[in-house]
C-alpha cells in the first residue's frame, strides 16, 4: 500500500512502527462516536433544568403563603380601622363635637356613647395592628398605617380657633377614608402576587380567588356606614355627591356579597349566608336599606345611630369570620403546593445527581486516552493566544497531530509578522524587515498587507489633518465656522473670567448682499464673501479672531476690552472696510458696492457667573450682539449699535411675549374676531375677514399690533396661521348650520410672509378645508403685495391654491411696489386698496382709486376697500364703481357669536345712507 509523503519530509519520520500504524487506524472521531457524554450531559442538563424549576416551585410556594398571611394581618387592620371611623366620624359629622357647638342634653348623651364606641374601637385596632406586626411581610404597611390613624386621631379637635377645629374634623371622613382604601388596595396587592405566585395551582387559585372576593366584600361593608355619615353630614345644596358615593358603596357591597356566594368552596358559601343572616348584620342591612329607599337627607334619631354603629361592629366581627375562614383555606391550599413541590424537588434532584455521576464517570474514561495530549495542546494555543510564540509539540490521535503541525507552521509564520508589526508598532517605517517578504502565499500576502497599512496610515494622518481643519473652518473663506467661533467665545470668557477683563464681540451683517447675489448670480455672491473676510483679516489686529457664522453674517472676536468708545469706532472701521467696492470676477470694470450693520456686546460679570455651564455665556453674548445688530439694520443700516440695558429689557419682552403666546395657543386663548365685508352695490355681506385676538386671562385683548410682529419674528407665526385656517373654517360651518345671517359667508384669513415661503402651506390649507367640509371657493387668503414680489417662489404656491379654488387677495395694495402691469401676471382674485387712499381727500389720491378699480376691473379682479368710516367714504367709493367696503362704518371686527347681529346691521346701514343720498 503506498502512502503520501510530504514533499521535503525526513523520510525517517514519515515511516512509522506497525504499533504507530495501528493505533492510528483508531480516530478521534471514532473515540469521539462511542462515547456516552454528550446525550448523558444533555440528560443531565435537562434534569437540571427540571430541579430548578421545582425549586423555583417551592419558592413561588412559600410566597404565596407569605403573602396570604400578609393579606389576612393588613385586612384585620384595615377592618378595625374602618370600624373605628364610624363613632368618630358620628359624632364629628352629626354632633358638631370638639367644636365649641355641644347641641342639645340629648346631644351630650349621644357624644358619650360614641365617644365610648370610639374608643373601645380604638383598643380594637391597635390590638389588631400589634398582631399584624408580627408578620415580617405585613410589618412596614401596618407600622405607616399605625402612624397614619395616630395622625388623624390627633387631628381630632385640633386647631387654634373655632374654625380651625371644624375644618380638622370635617376632615376626618376622608382621611379614614383614604386609609382604609389604600390598606384595602394593599391586601389585594398581597393576594394578586399569592395568585401569581401559584404557577397554575387549580385549587390554590380557587382558595386565593375566594379570599380575595371575601375581602373585596368586607372592606365594601365596612365603607357603607361612613358614606352613609358623609351623606348625612353633607351641607344642604352639595348632598348629591355624597349620596353617589354612599349608593355607590351600598350597591358595591351588594354585588360584592352575591359574588361570595358564588365562590368555589363551601364553607366560604356557607359562612358568608349565615353572617348575612347574622342579627347584627340584619339591623345594619336595614337601616341602609331605609336610606337606600327614601333618600332622606335629614339625620336618624340618636338611638338608630347608637344602634347602627353598635351593629357595625357585630356585622364586621360576623364577616371576618368568613374572611378568616377564606384565609385559613387559602393558606392550606398554599402550604399543599408547597408540600407538593418539595416532593418534586427532592424526586428530580435524585435523577439528576445520578445522571451528572454518569457523566463525570463518562469524562473520565475519556480523558486518559485523549485528555492529555488535548490539554498540553491547549496549553500552547492559550500561550499563543496570549501572544507567547511557543513550541508546540506533535503528539496523539491523527486528528490532534495534525493541528499541532499546523498550529506550529502558524507560529513560525506569526514570528515573522510579528517582527514586523513591532516595527510598525514602534514606528520604524524604514526598518528593512518591512521590506523582507515572507514565505508562502500567506507570507505574500501579510507582507503585501504590511504595505498597504503604512500607505494607510500616512494618507489617515493627512485626512485627519485635512477634516479636522475642515470641521471648524467655512469651505468658502477659510474663517472659522459658526461651531469655532462659539468656542472661541466661550474659551475668551473663560480666560476673561480669571482675569477680570471683558470680551468684546462684534456681529457683521452685510447690507445689499442679497440684492448682488441675486441679480449678479452665486459666483459673485461668493467672490464678495472672500474679499469681505480677507479685508476682516487684514483689519483686525493678531490676536482678534474673525469667523463666518454663516450667509452673509460675520462676527469679530476682540480681547480684552479696554473701552466699549473704541469699540464702536473700531466697528464703524469695518463697515467703511467692507463698502469699498469691490471688483468682481470676469470683468475688470464690474464691481459690487455693500455695507454692514454692526452689533457690538460686551461681556458683563454677572453674566458669566449666571452661564458658566455648557457655553451658555458664549451663546448668551452671540445673541446679544445679533440683536444690536438687528436694531442697527433697522435703524437704516450701515450703522453700530452697542447691545445695552434698553435691548436687553426689549429682548426680555420679547421672550416673555413669545412665550406667552406659544401657551395661548395650547392653553386655547386665541379666538377669532370677524370684520363683515359690505357689497357698495346691494348692501348685503356676502364675506367677512378673519382677524386674531388674543384674550390673555387676567389683561384682556390683547392688541394685534403688540403679538403680531413678535409671531413674525419666529415660526409662531405659521402656527398661528395654521390656527386661524382650521378655526374661521370650522366657525364658517358652524355658521352654516346654525341659519341666518351667518350662513353662505366666504372668510378671508390673513397668510404672513413666512407662512407663505413655508413649504406646508399647501398642505395646511388643504387639512383645514378637509376638516371643516368647506369649499374652497369659500377662502381667501390675503397676502401683501410685499411678500409677492420679495419672493417669487410663492407664486407658484398661490397658483396651486387657485388651482384647487382658494382665492387670493392682496392686501394693502398700493403701499408696496406692485405696479397695474404686473396685475396681468400675479395669481391673485382681489385687490384691498388700503386705507390710507380711502381716508385721504386730496383729488389726486380719489383719481389713484379710480384707476385702482379700473385696472381691477380689465383684469377680471374684485375690489375690496379697506378702513371706511364715513357715509361721504361710501358714496366715493360707489362713485368710481368699487365693489365691496369694509371698516367701522359698517361694523367693527366682532365675536363669532355676535356676527349673524353685525351682518344683518351692516345692511341696516347701507340701506340708511342709500337713502338719505336719495333724499338730498
């Protein structure tokens, strides 16, 4: 038989004894097949497994049986105190004592049984709570429900003057009340986690299920007789509520009581009838009975209450023996699973220490035979896995010698990538072992790996380099971004912080650079921001630091501040920087000329003492100086404007206002004020404006011309116009089913600028028109002619609401920059002329109007005009054919629900002043 040899072997150790060769003839996995261990191990795991569900058995048993014993101690407890309410609350509730107010000698006789009742209750409950106690499980609830009913019984005539003492005991009904219920909800907890805990017992689940209605029944009964007493004590005019609860209580029990006899064990069955049956408990059964059934709210005499709290006590005694019955069942039936599952912890546990033996006895004899030779190669893959080149020695079965050969041609080969990883490790990247190639295919390609990782790694460095510069640099300027400025900023503050100098900030924003970028395009938009920050550099001095936050806003960082005077001057010095012109690229004569409005902050003490956390400082100061920037841009631009005490109070404002308006939109204060609009021709409304209202609790209406531009100035203003839709359409249909006046009217609802750029709109109108059922043909929008033309991309949005019906109008027409041929072209349904034109009597202004309405008129456009509060203003506009009126003349903006009124009064008053033309 010949055999293969591996090429290069001594042929002296490839040629082995006959007793080699016939030991080799028995494998591994032969070994390996007639072994036991495998199935006796998963015997024994399985065996496992089911001893330590049978433990778990017993454990769940013994904390169902803990936690009955718990329920039964706490429901003692809760019995007696409940009891122990019934004297206490009588005569608090009915006799007025401890008040200064004794009533009657009756009266006096009453107090002194129930004060004896009260404290032979008393006895009762804390004998029952010292036995509680004893119960480890039960201990914490019933000590804090010891400390609870020792509070409420000091509370009990407390007080410094009359009224102080009948507060405190008026109280004493609900406070017993919560007691008993939470020590009520307590039991309960205990019998749901025994249930729980009886893993599917049937019969303990039937004796826990019968405890546990047992006690829903009892804490039921002991409740009636202190509603009841509630009832009666209830001030004439708010008896209705006690007497739900009471009837509430009575019922309960009923239905409590009907399910106890319904429980599964007998004795349950039969204990709970023989203590209806009970005489004690046939009084109080009756006399709730009684109140049940009349419904009186005047108090029994004094001996039915003697009598009916006597009797509480008796019928509650009656009914614990039942409960205790249930108890001691259930506590059987615990201890039964308990019993049972011991028995079966013991039976498995034999079974698998029998197995686990067969194992180790298995393991054993395998061992000897092949153990060895597995474990010292073990011994050297552990080392080699540690990172210990060791020998490794050829020895045992086939299969074992094999690996080992193999596992020692891995260590030679690991030898030598490890030397050069050490190399790489050490840095050595002209060490010339990185340049030696390994032996073998795999030697090839370690060595070709080597390469490529020290390629890697000189590329990574550099790309590191590159990206962390990138991260807090602007792409286009090369400044430092937003995000490093920020953090120049709040270092600055830091350092200022120690020292006790100021920082200064500086916020650029350019002037004109819209208009350049938009009519000259992006490359001259971007050519200006480069030499806007190069001139930056070359102005300030070394140790300033210029950044580009973003758009066209810079900011320029000065430390320390010396004088806030050399501020402003220094800002002035860059806005004459920047204005320069500045040449554009591709042509040597085109320029782009620019400013800047400058916000100079100045960092205060205070300041950083109240930011010191999370770079809120740094934040603090970029906003303050953006606000004085704000103002200078609004003050007429090109200007500087230092952030001081009045914008930091404005701004305080602001926030506050902004503030306060978000909650009015949740908390529902906005309402929706309607303004008819009046047609010149017959008199009649056919539409009415929308206009928002604020009506603020505590302030009243607040005016629009306060909250409406603090809405614009943020994203409230969408929401606010989202609220507006949804609420005029749905008052539009509710004026439609209610008839009248209000009924078939169109509304307009005002859309603000950035309502419009919002790519929602679309959307909001159409959820709004959705919602509501309306038509579309029923909405207008109003716009002003100044968004129009600052954005054309709302154009294409306005034809999309035409396109589905809504109309557009312009509002204020004539104060923007729309002129009649643009009229041709806009996507707009109505022109509002603005007030301005309408109040003015100079002639060129009336002859402004008539061309309005002309040019109107030849583009299929309605008029509407806006502000009249004259007749003479009426009969102009009829003059030069305008169509439809609105304003104070008519009717001022009103409430929804005063609208049908003010529709029905507009054409009063166009009726009146048509004839009174008529007659002069």
């Amino acid at each position: 038989m010949l055999r293969k040899t591996v090429p290069g072997a001594d042929p002296l150790q490839v040629a082995d004894l006959p007793e080699q060769r016939a030991q080799r003839a028995i494998s591994l996995r032969s070994r390996l097949l007639v072994l036991v261990l495998v199935p006796i191990i998963g015997f024994s795991a399985f065996a496992s497994i089911l001893v330590v569900h049978r433990f778990q058995r017993v454990q769940d048993a013994e904390d169902a049986v803990r936690q009955v014993r718990a329920a039964v101690a706490l429901d003692a407890v809760r019995a007696r105190i409940a009891e122990e309410a019934i004297p206490l609350v009588s005569s608090v509730e009915l006799l007025d004592l401890g008040t200064g107010d004794q009533g009657t000698g009756n009266g006096e006789g009453l107090s002194e049984v129930l004060q004896t009742l009260f404290h032979q209750a008393t006895e009762r409950t804390d004998a029952a709570a010292t036995d509680a106690a004893r119960d480890t499980l039960a201990r914490p609830e019933v000590l804090q429900a010891t400390q609870r009913v020792a509070a409420v019984r000091a509370s009990w005539g407390a007080g410094e003057t009359v009224s102080e003492r009948e507060t405190n005991n008026r109280q004493l009904f609900d406070k017993y009340r919560y007691l008993v219920e939470d020590l009520s909800d307590a039991v309960d907890a205990h019998l749901a986690t025994a249930a729980s805990a009886g893993g599917g017992d049937t019969g303990l689940e039937h004796a826990v299920a019968d405890l546990r209605r047992t006690a829903h029944a009892t804490t039921l009964a002991g409740e009636e007789v202190p509603y009841y007493l509630g009832f009666l004590a209830a001030p004439d005019g708010t008896e209705g509520a006690s007497r739900q609860l009471f009837l509430r209580s009575w019922a309960g029990f009923k239905i409590a009581s009907d399910d106890v006899t319904a429980s599964s064990q007998a004795t349950v069955r039969s204990g709970w009838l023989a203590a209806l049956a009970d005489q004690q408990t046939q009084v109080v059964d009756r006399a709730l009975a009684e109140a049940v059934a009349s419904g009186s709210h005047t108090p029994p005499e004094s001996a039915v209450l003697v009598s009916l709290s006597s009797a509480v006590v008796g019928r509650d005694d009656a009914l614990r023996a039942v409960l205790d019955t249930a108890a001691t069942q259930a506590v059987q039936a615990a201890e039964s699973y308990r019993s049972e599952a011991q028995q079966e912890l013991a039976k498995y546990a034999a079974v698998t220490g029998l197995l686990l033996l067969l194992s180790v006895g298995g393991t054993f004899s395998t061992s000897r035979s092949i153990g060895a030779p597995l474990a010292r190669l073990a011994d050297a893959a552990r080392s080699i896995s540690r990172g210990e080149l060791v020998d490794v020695a050829v020895e045992g079965p086939p299969e074992t010698r094999i690996v080992a050969h193999g596992l020692g041609a891995a260590v030679a080969s690991l030898r030598s990538v490890q030397a050069q990883a050490q190399a790489v490790a050490d840095g050595a990247f002209d060490d010339e072992i990185l340049q030696r190639p390994l032996g073998g295919p795999l030697g090839g390609v370690v060595h070709a790996s080597v390469q490529q990782i020290l390629g890697v790694m000189r590329d990574r460095e550099q790309l590191q380099e590159e990206m962390a510069h990138q991260a807090t640099h602007d792409a286009l300027t090369t400044l430092p971004n937003r995000a490093e400025a920020l953090a120049q900023i709040d270092r600055a503050l830091r350092r200022t912080q120690r020292t006790g100098d100021r920082v200064g900030l500086l916020f650029l924003d350019l002037d004109q650079f819209k208009t350049v970028n938009d009519s000259l395009g992006h490359i001259a938009g971007d050519a200006v921001l480069q030499t806007v920050a190069q001139r930056l550099r070359q102005r300030v001095r070394g140790v300033d630091v210029v950044a580009r936050l973003g758009g066209d806003e810079f900011v320029v960082l000065v430390e320390p501040v010396q004088d806030e005077k050399g501020l402003l001057d220094f800002g002035q010095a860059l806005i004459d920087t920047i204005s320069a012109p500045i040449p554009l690229p591709g042509s040597a004569e085109s320029q782009a000329v620019i400013g800047a409005s400058v916000g100079v902050a100045v960092s205060r003490v205070e300041a950083l003492a109240a930011h010191d956390e999370s770079g809120e400082a740094a934040d603090r100061l970029l906003q303050e100086a953006h606000t004085a920037a704000y103002r200078a841009k609004n003050a007429g631009r090109g200007r500087v404007e230092v952030y001081d005490d009045d914008l930091r109070r404005a701004l305080a404002a602001h926030t506050a206002l902004e503030e306060g308006l978000r909650r009015a939109l949740v908390e529902d204060e906005l309402v929706l004020h309607y303004q008819p609009v009046t047609d010149l021709e017959t008199g009649r409304v056919r539409s009415v404006e929308a206009l928002v209202r604020w009506q603020k609790p505590g302030e009243g209406l607040v005016p629009p011309g306060v909250f409406i531009p603090v809405a614009e100035s943020s994203d409230l203003i969408c929401d606010l116009g989202r609220w507006a839709l949804k609420t005029a359409l749905t008052q539009l249909a509710e004026f439609d089913a209610a008839g009248g006046p209000g009924s078939g009217l169109k509304v307009a609802v005002n859309i603000s600028g950035r309502h419009l750029r919002s790519p929602r709109l679309v959307d909001d109108v159409r959820s709004a028109l959705a919602v509501s059922g309306t038509a579309p043909q029923r909405l207008a929008l109003e716009i002003t002619e100044t968004v129009m033309v600052e954005d054309d991309a709302a154009w294409a949005r306005l034809e999309e609401l035409r396109a589905i019906g809504v109309q557009i109008a312009i509002d204020d027409f004539g104060t923007g920059y729309t002129s009649f041929g643009q009229l041709a072209r806009v996507p707009v349904d109505v022109l509002k002329i603005d007030r301005s034109f309408v109040d003015s009597d100079d002639p060129r202004t009336v002859e402004l109007v008539r061309l309005v309405v002309g040019a109107a008129r030849s583009f299929g456009l309605r008029v509407v005009a806006e502000g009249v509060e004259q007749a003479s203003q009426v009969r102009a506009l009829q003059a030069v054919g305008c169509d439809t009126a609105q304003g104070f003349y008519f009717s001022r903006p009103v409430s929804a629900d005063r609208l049908p009124a003010a529709v029905t009064g507009c054409q009063d008053i166009f009726d009146t002043t048509c004839r009174f033309e008529r007659a002069s």
